[in-house]
C-alpha cells in the first residue's frame, strides 16, 4: 500500500482528471506511478513529458534497447513494480520468452549482441556505482565499439531517468497494479 494518499481516477477533479483521462487515451491505462503523484497533478505531466521524450522519442536506441536497460537499472536497484512493467514492454519487442527469462535471470547470459550487452553494463554501472572512473572507460568501450555520443547520451539519460523511477517508487511505496501489466502502448511516437 503507498504510504502517502493517492486521488484514484473515481475521485479525481479538474485538471488532475484530464491528466487521467489523457493518460489511459494515449498509454492506454492509467499506471499506479501517475496515480502516486496525484497530489501534484502538474508533476505527472512534467514527468510523463520527460518519460515520453526518453523512451519513445526520437533515438539511435532502439526502444527494445531501452527497455533492457530499465530493466537492468530496476533490478540492481531492486524495484519490483518497474522490472515487471518494464519486462512486458521487452516481451512486446522480442517475442521470445526463453531470452527473456534468461534476460531476467541474467543479462550476461541471454545473448545479447555485443551493443546491446554494453549498453546493460553500462545500465548496470552507472546505477550501481555512479561516480567512479569506471564510467570513462566504459564510455570508451562504447564508443570503440562505434556508438556515437548521441547513442551515449541517451542510454545515460533512460538509466537516469529509471533511477529517479524507482527511487519514487521505493519510497512512496507504489504498488503493480492488480490486474497486471498488459494493456499498455509500446509502440507509441512522441
């Protein structure tokens, strides 16, 4: 149960409504990480803007490759709610359970290309262990392995982006839906 009140969709009024009617329109159901922040309506749609730009705008990164990596950051940071949300959306990309158990077991061992293995690392890194020199030489790794810096930028900014998440989660205490995760837009464009 979250530990601060929540408005559910039944109760909301006004501009806080529209934002939920808004949201099931366009991601096709209302996320209890939007719910949690029904307080402050302008915050959910400050942060939707961003999630929107980071995960469906226009990239180098595939959005199968974004998804890896909020999964790789959910689960170093042990958040259950956004590993299981964002797993379905790597299930709707790949469709193939095998590599996504093995995935959700270990990244290591799912036999990912080489691109897609630096990319969970770095995920991996930057969560775990954000200010050591590590990062520098990773990057390099990255870009000897021809990612340009643009492909850098935005793999550092969808694992920011999931760090903020599921510290938001964790300490609000946000809960996965009841019914599950399906039902969500994947393939929409910003």
């Amino acid at each position: 149960m979250a530990y601060i009140k929540i408005i559910e969709p039944n109760e909301a009024e006004g501009a806080l409504k529209n934002i939920y009617l808004e949201l099931e329109k366009s991601r096709g159901k209302l996320a209890n990480i939007h719910k949690i922040q029904s307080l402050n309506p302008e915050s959910i749609t400050r942060h939707m803007d961003l999630y929107m730009t980071v995960m469906f705008g226009k990239s180098p990164l595939t959005r199968a490759q974004r998804e890896m990596m909020a999964v790789v950051v959910s689960k170093a940071n042990r958040c259950e709610y956004c590993q299981k949300h964002h797993l379905e959306a790597l299930k709707h990309f790949w469709k193939d359970d095998e590599k996504l158990r093995a995935f959700q077991k270990d990244y290591k061992s799912a036999g990912l290309s080489s691109v897609d293995f630096l990319f969970c690392q770095y995920a991996e890194l930057l969560t775990r262990n954000p200010d050591t020199k590590s990062s520098e030489e990773h990057i390099c790794k990255m870009k000897d392995s021809g990612l340009d810096d643009r492909s850098i930028l935005d793999a550092a900014l969808v694992i920011a982006y999931f760090n903020f998440v599921n510290r938001l989660v964790l300490g609000l205490g946000v809960e996965a839906e009841q019914e599950g995760t399906g039902g969500y837009i994947y393939d929409h464009q910003s």
